[in-house]
C-alpha cells in the first residue's frame, strides 16, 4: 500500500492504494469516473484515454506510484470544458460515433490535437489518432470530424475523394 | 408505385444527416451499463476451464466458499431451474458438471466483496480434469470413430439445396473452375466486453443489466434458469459498446443472475479481453468446395458447392448461420444447376455463433471470386461477366423459393460498372505497389427466414405530458435506431418528431419486437408503424369524439389544418389509465414458399476496390472502397450511411488482417495485441452511394442496412487483392505473409 496524491480535474486528491494499482481502475472503481474505458487493458484500444499533465495517455497502462504529484484529467473534465466543443461537435454531426464506446477516448486524443499551439495537419491528425479503435464506424465519421477540425495537407486538395483510377 | 428516384451520392448523404438523438448524451460521458455501480455491489468471477476438451472428475468448493469476503460460490447444482441453453439446441451448460468442451468453460462462480478477493476464491477452487482427446478439426470431427461431443454425433446440422441436371450442367460447360476457399475465424472485438449487473429486487425477483440484443427473449431463457415467474425477471440490454451479433445469444447473465440470487446481492460481472477472447463467439470459419462452369458464350451452367464448417463446442446459431451459407452460395445469379451441400460439426475449438454478416460473407467470398475467374476464362470483363448472369427482376429466390420482386442487384451493379474507379485502370505497378482494382456483387437477405422469429410487436401510448411513445423490444446498438424510430414513427403518426419519445431495450415494456438482428429493426418497424397508423388516429379522434379532426405535427388539426386540441392538452383531459395505448403485431415478410430455410426479401450491394500491395512487406492497404447499396429508401441517412461504412470496414477487415488463430483447442491470441482491427490508418476513403429505387408495387419499403457492408466488403477486396497480385486467393484474410509466400512463388 502505498499513499498517493494527485490532481485530479483540477482537485488534489489523496488515495492509498497497492502501488500497481492501475490509473484506470482508481478511476472507475474508486471516484466513479466511468468514462475511460476498459477496452483491452493493455494499451491497444485508447479506450481508456486520459490526460496526464495535459498529454493524452492510456490509463490502464499507468500504476499508482507513477501518478504521486501528478495531474490528471478525464473526459469528464474535459467534456465540459468549452474549449472540447468543436471537437464534440464534428463527431455528432459527421457521424463520428455509433455506440459511442470508443467516444471519450477518441474526443480526448482529438481535442488535444485541436487545442495544441500548432495543431497537425489532417492526415496527421489520423495517423496520432490511429492508436484509438473505434469498431462500428469505419472511421467514416471520423474522418469527416478531422477534416473540419484540421487543415488539409500542404499543397494536397481538400476534395476527400480523388479523382478515380488515377494511377499517380 | 415505381420508385425511380435517382441515387443519392455520398455527398448527398452527408448533407442530409444529422447528430444522433444519443449523441449528446454520449458526448457528456453517460455510463454504460458496465459502467454501473451498486453501494452493495459484489464482484462476480467465473472459473473457467483450462482444458479444451476434459472430463471434470471432482468439484471441491469448500476451500474458496471459507475465504474472506466471498459471499457465494456456485456450480451447476446450484442452478435450480434449466441447467442449459441454446436457441434451438439447448445443449450449452450454464455451468459444466461432467464435461467441458471448449476452453474457459465455466465450471464455476464466485461472488466476493472485491474483485481480489474473488479472485482468490477461483484460486482455492479445486477441480480434477482428465483430458479427453482434442477434436480441433471439423473433418476430423466427423469421422465415424470420432467421440461425440453432444449425442451420438458431431454432425450438429446438415442442409442441401439441388435443382436442374448436374451431370448435363457439367458436361456442357465449356469453361470450369474449382477451388477450395477457406475463411477465417472472425471476432466481432466490441470495444466494450461482456459485461453488466445483475440487481435483486428484494423479493426474488432481479434485473439484469447487460448488454444484448433481445431483452424478451432473454428473459424467458433466464427465468427457465433461474427457475422463476418471467414477471419477476427483467432484463435491460442497453447502451452497450458494440454487439455487431456477437451479443445477440446469452454468455454470463445466467452466471451473474445466479450469483446474485443466492448472494441476495447485487453482482458485477465483467469479462476481460482474455475472458471476451475465451468464451465469446466468433465467425464460422468454412472450408468451401466450390466448382462452377460457364458456356462458350460466357452463360452460367452450373455451381456446385460443398460447405464445412466448425461451429465450436456448442450450437448458438450454427444451424441457421448454415441454412444462411446455403441459400447465399449461388447469389443473384441464373443456373441451369445447382448443387449446394453444407455440413456443420461440433469441435472443440471455442464457440462460433452470430456475427454481422451471418453465414453468408463466407460463400460469398468464395462465390464471387469465382465470378472473376470464370470471367477470365470466358474471357469476360468481370462486370460484364456478372450482368449476363443476373437473375430477373420476378426471378425465383436462390433456393427457388418465392421472393419479393427485387431488381436491386442489376441496379447495384449497374451503379457500378459506370463508377469511374472501375471504368479506369484495373491493374498497374508503381514502384515497390502493386495497385489492383476489383469488383464485387452481392444479395443477402433481411430478417429471419421463413422459421422465425419473424413475429414483432409494437406500442403506441400517449404519455402525460402529450409526447407520444413508441415502445419496442428493440435495442440501440449504435445503428441510431433511435432516429429511425423518431423518423417513421412521426412519418406514420402524423406528429412532429420532436413528440416521439422511444422506449426501447427494456423487457420491462413488455413489447416483444423479437432481436434486433438480421438487419430487420428498420424493416420491421416501418411496417408496425405504417400498420398501426389507422387504429391510432380511429383513437384519437374517438377520444375527442370528432372523426374530422386529424393526427398533426403538435395535436389534432381540423380539416383547415388549424391545430384544435394540443396532445398535451388532450393528455391532461385523460386519467392516467385512460391514456390510449395501441398495440400492433406483425408476422414479419415470410415467403409463401414451402421451405423453412428460405428468407422473402433481399437487399443488394456492389463495389469497387482499390488496393495496393508493398511487395517489399507484403502489406495490403485499401485506399478506396465504393459501394453502390440498392437497399430501398433511406430512413435516416447518418444511420445508413454509418452502418455501411462500419460494415465495409469490418468486411476489409476479414478480407486482409483479421483472423484468430487456434491451435489444440487454444486461442493463440487473448488480447488487441495478437488479434488486430482495421485502424484510422486502415480506413479507406469509403464511398456510399444509396439506390432508393424499388420495383412497382412494393410493399417492403426500406431493407436492412446493417450487415450488407459486411457481406460485399471482404469479397470486393479479396477481388482487388487478386487483380493486383495476380494471385488467386482462396484463403483470407490476405496477410502480408500470404502476399509474400505467393510473391517468392513468382518467377
Ligand atoms: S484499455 Fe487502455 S488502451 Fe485499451
Ligand atoms: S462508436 Fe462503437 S466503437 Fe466507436
């Protein structure tokens, strides 16, 4: 066991825990804050998104011992904050989300590329956002919402579909 | 009427969708019902066994029942009702007493106040094994000296489809192909697991909340369990993370309803990727025999088909996934013969069952990748090849049963043919890529055939506070089902759709609408809808005793259209039980035909493919995937265009990168990190073109969309992967090892 303090969405908070214990699980288990997710509990799915210090990382990947001092903010923060809304907004209107399981992670890997001083480029924005599965769009919508967020890649065509059997 | 309206373009369909009635919801994080906590809560864990195939010889709970903090452990004797299910065979144990077949079958329970501690508890468990010998091999399985795994067989199903002269078929082909095309074992991967909790009610009764796809169903199969009044059991199957079929058939509610019942509290239960792996279903793989001709003038003889598949250790839905494979192995094509024969054994290789797609992408694959070498040895362009071959518009269906007249295949495909992507280079090389560029064409059908559950209700209610409900046994499993209610029930209902409220996923509504499955939510909720529209209005106006004022946008309009009486204001003139209520069933689209296989309607679908091979690394990228969908009019156009966009996807998926290996019974990948799903960088630019059109006089209005993308996904990409490499593929997924074995085979 180990004593741990934290910032958690802004509030410092003390826990004491087996050092292992796993961010997520402190999460959801012992504050309640669900919506990190368990997806594959191995680093893999980006379910379980969260930002650590500002930078996006997987929960279930980070043990107890390694959040002492630290700051951490979850989705639940994050969907609240008007500075996300672009981003949770692109996703509903060009269908970025189905069952939404897949949702909190891929807004909270998304936003922070949104709200980055120098944002990526779209396709970019893809490949960062690609350790995110999402298994009932296709990435169709996803898609869109990154090409309303992001600017096209330099000197490429904003048109999404290329012109057909172009072998170039 | 003749709907000929012209298709809308994918850019058509994004313009016209609009945010789901969940997203906000979502957006601001609700809970999932994995995500739900209970201030009594216990933590369920399930022992499963180690072995795929083994006898259990003793049981010994004692040592884990004395652990601190464990409230119960059970085995099948402390199930007091039926100790099995299944759908039609119900031959899978609850808990396994004498026998396990498949690994991580349950043996036993716990229920402790933390997960460590039930995790102990499954520790202090003691079982004796002795192995029985492994049957991991669907021909094997079948042989005579083959133990049996259930009765006296492993021969679970057969199912045979033959018409016309084959020999002749045969002996008049002037062009034949025969190959043996093997599919792989397919995961459905929902982000969110198996998973739930199930909630005493304080007086024998509980609720379970996990999630699925047939909530009525569910609860008759738990109560026969649990041994208790289907009124006293009640099951919520929603929001879930992703179903995609695989939670359609019960896995652990029994196990964490029984828990609950002999803890008296409520249960968690949560399976792990591992666990998920383990005991969750997964894709038939088949081993497809198919050999088909064709005459000098490129007309089709003949296909002859020979189907196994390995369907696991316990039944599900093998049977009509089976039934599926065979009515789906000839497509919308003519023959003068046809021969199709399909077996199904039991194995002991984990559990297959429903999966997006069902039965038929398999043969599909196979199906349509002889279409293309056909064509080549007739020395047809595969388009061409395809539409000299297309049954007729008043065309019997594959099995020769009567169907609905459909002319969506010919219309697909036609979309298609013209498509630029296809009317462009077919094959070309650049640099270390092999580009390729193919097409395929499919028909599946919609909804249940002709065995059920066809049967749906439905209820219409006016509530208090003048919104008007829509109540369904349906579930939301991220297919906006909650849009498509808003939107047929205010097309039929005359309201305005901000006045429908929708009550789905809930056994407590007591409407059974049957599972939301087989791509027939929408399809059967438009005809509820449209059925149950005149008793509505009859109600209505009976209740305000004036037959001239009709059902508008807020409440009743008098003939100038003039709103008289508001559905709220007529609500608060209503006593709560004098509130109407109606109800409608419906039997569902059933062939007239005598053939308890056979489906009445169909959808269609064709694409085109481009793909790249490295033929440094072997590695397939898709770059583009367009499907023209003839699928009747769309109901709403974010869900259309999300299911046949996830459903491509998934199809890609199958046809390049996903299998999960087994060897001895064992998975030899548990987690995302052996198992792998198309990612952002996978995704091709998908396009989806919607074909609205619908022949004179049909009656079916909107078919399904969710499986079809599945279904001509992985054929049209196994065609484009075969272009590009010159390779005839037999076998998917095409992984980069495949690529490269075939390369190095190159001259
Ligand atoms: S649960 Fe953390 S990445 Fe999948
Ligand atoms: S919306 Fe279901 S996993 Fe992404």
């Amino acid at each position: 066991m180990i004593d741990i303090e934290f910032h958690l969405n802004g509030e410092p908070v003390r826990l004491r825990c087996p050092a292992d214990r796993r961010l997520l699980d402190i999460l959801r288990e012992d504050f309640g804050l669900t919506a990190a997710k368990p997806g594959c509990a191995i680093g893999r799915c980006g379910a379980c998104m969260i930002w650590l210090d500002d930078a996006p990382a997987n929960a279930c990947l980070l043990l107890a011992l390694r959040i002492h001092g630290r700051s951490v903010r979850t989705y639940e923060a994050v969907c609240r904050d008007p500075a996300s809304q672009p981003v949770r907004d692109a996703l509903a209107e060009g269908g970025g989300l189905q069952c939404g399981y897949c949702t909190p992670g891929m807004v909270m890997t998304l936003a922070h590329l949104h709200q980055l001083p120098e944002p990526p480029d779209a396709p970019a924005a893809r490949e960062l956002a690609s350790a995110n599965l999402c298994r009932c769009t296709g990435y169709g919508g996803i898609r869109r919402a990154i090409e309303r967020l992001f600017e096209p890649a330099e000197g490429s065509a904003a048109t999404p579909i290329r012109p057909c059997g172009d072998p170039a | 009427m003749k709907d000929a309206r012209p298709p809308l373009s994918h850019a058509q369909l994004v313009a016209r969708m609009r945010p789901r009635p969940d997203a906000a919801e979502r957006l601001a994080g609700a809970p999932y019902l994995t995500d739900r906590q209970h201030p009594e809560q216990l933590f369920g864990a399930i022992l499963g066994s180690p072995h795929p195939h083994a006898r259990i010889l003793s049981l010994d709970l004692s040592a884990a029942r004395a652990l601190p903090g464990v409230h119960c452990v059970i085995a099948a004797d402390d199930v007091p009702g039926c100790k099995a299910f299944g759908l039609r065979h119900v031959d899978r144990p609850v808990f396994c007493a004498e026998r396990v077949r498949c690994i991580g079958d349950p043996i036993a329970a716990v229920a402790a106040e933390t997960p460590e501690q039930a995790r102990a508890a499954l520790a202090a468990i003691r079982v004796e094994y002795q192995p029985l010998p492994l049957i991991d091999d669907p021909q094997a399985a079948l042989a005579p000296d083959a133990i049996a795994l259930h009765g006296d067989s492993n021969l679970l199903h057969r199912e045979t489809h033959r018409h016309g002269n084959l020999a002749a078929a045969i002996a008049a082909s002037q062009h034949i192909v025969e190959g043996e095309f093997l599919t792989p074992r397919q995961m459905p991967t929902y982000l969110e697991t198996e998973g739930g909790i199930a909630e005493p009610d304080g007086q024998g009764g509980l609720t379970l909340y996990f999630g699925a796809q047939n909530p009525i169903g569910q609860r008759q199969t738990l109560a026969a369990i649990l041994a208790l009044p289907e009124e006293r059991v009640r099951v919520v199957n929603g929001p879930l993370g992703g179903s995609y079929g695989g939670k359609d058939e019960l896995t652990i509610q029994p196990i964490a309803a029984l828990l609950a019942l002999h803890s008296g509290r409520p249960v968690r239960l949560r399976l792990s990727r591992e666990e998920s792996v383990d005991l969750g279903v997964k894709r038939h793989p088949m081993r497809i025999r198919m050999k088909s001709g064709c005459d000098a003038g490129g007309r089709l003889l003949f296909r002859q088909v020979e189907i196994l598949a390995d369907t696991g250790a316990y039944a599900t839905h093998g049977p009509e996934i089976l039934d599926a494979a065979v009515e789906h192995a000839s497509g919308p094509y003519r023959y003068q013969a046809l021969s199709i024969e399909a077996r199904l054994a039991y194995t002991n290789n984990g559990i297959a069952g429903a999966f997006r797609g069902f039965g038929a992408v398999q043969v599909q694959f196979a199906l349509e990748r002889q279409m293309d070498e056909l064509a080549a040895l007739a020395g047809l362009a595969p388009d061409e090849f395809r539409a000299r071959n297309l049954s007729d518009l008043n065309d019997r269906g594959p099995l020769g049963q009567v169907v609905a007249p459909f002319d969506g295949p010919r219309l697909a495909l036609e979309q298609i043919r013209q498509h630029p992507l296809w009317q462009g280079p077919r094959r070309w090389q650049d640099g270390r890529w092999l580009h390729g560029v193919g097409m395929a064409l499919v028909q599946r059908s919609d909804g249940f055939s002709k065995a059920g559950p066809n049967g749906a209700g439905l209820e219409v209610a006016l509530a208090a506070d003048g919104c008007i409900e829509v109540r369904t046994s349906f579930t939301e499993m991220g297919q906006n089902l909650l849009d498509v209610i808003r939107i047929l029930g205010a097309r039929h209902l005359g309201c305005d759709e901000a006045r429908i409220r929708p009550r789905i996923g809930d056994s407590a509504s007591g409407v059974d609408s049957g599972p939301s499955a087989a791509s027939r939510c929408t399809t059967v909720l438009n005809q509820l809808l449209q059925r149950l529209a005149p008793a509505w209005r009859a109600r209505l106006q009976a209740l305000v005793g004036d037959d001239g004022l009709e059902p508008g946008a807020d409440g009743l309009l008098d003939l100038q259209g003039q709103l008289r009486l508001d559905y709220a204001e007529l609500a608060a003139t209503l006593e709560a039980d004098q509130l109407p209520v109606e109800r409608c069933a419906f039997a569902g689209e059933v062939t007239p035909s005598d053939n308890p296989i056979a489906h009445f309607v169909f959808g269609a679908c064709a694409a085109v493919a481009h793909v790249r091979v490295d033929r440094w690394t072997g590695q397939v990228q898709v770059l583009r995937l367009s499907n023209a969908g003839a699928l009747g009019p769309v109901v709403s156009p974010l869900g259309y265009l999300g299911q046949l966009e996830g459903g491509l996807l998934m199809g890609q998926g199958m046809a390049t990168l996903e299998e999960l290996p087994m060897r001895e019974g064992r998975y030899l990948a548990r987690n995302l990190d052996g198992y792998f799903v198309p990612t952002l960088l996978d995704a091709p630019q998908i396009e989806v073109i919607a074909i609205e059109e619908v022949p004179e006089g049909d009656e079916i209005g909107p078919r399904g969309v969710g499986e079809i993308g599945v279904n001509i996904g992985a054929p049209a990409v196994a065609n484009a992967i075969a272009e590009a490499l010159q390779m005839p593929v037999r076998q998917l997924p095409v992984s980069a090892e495949r690529v490269l074995d075939h390369l190095e085979r190159q001259p």
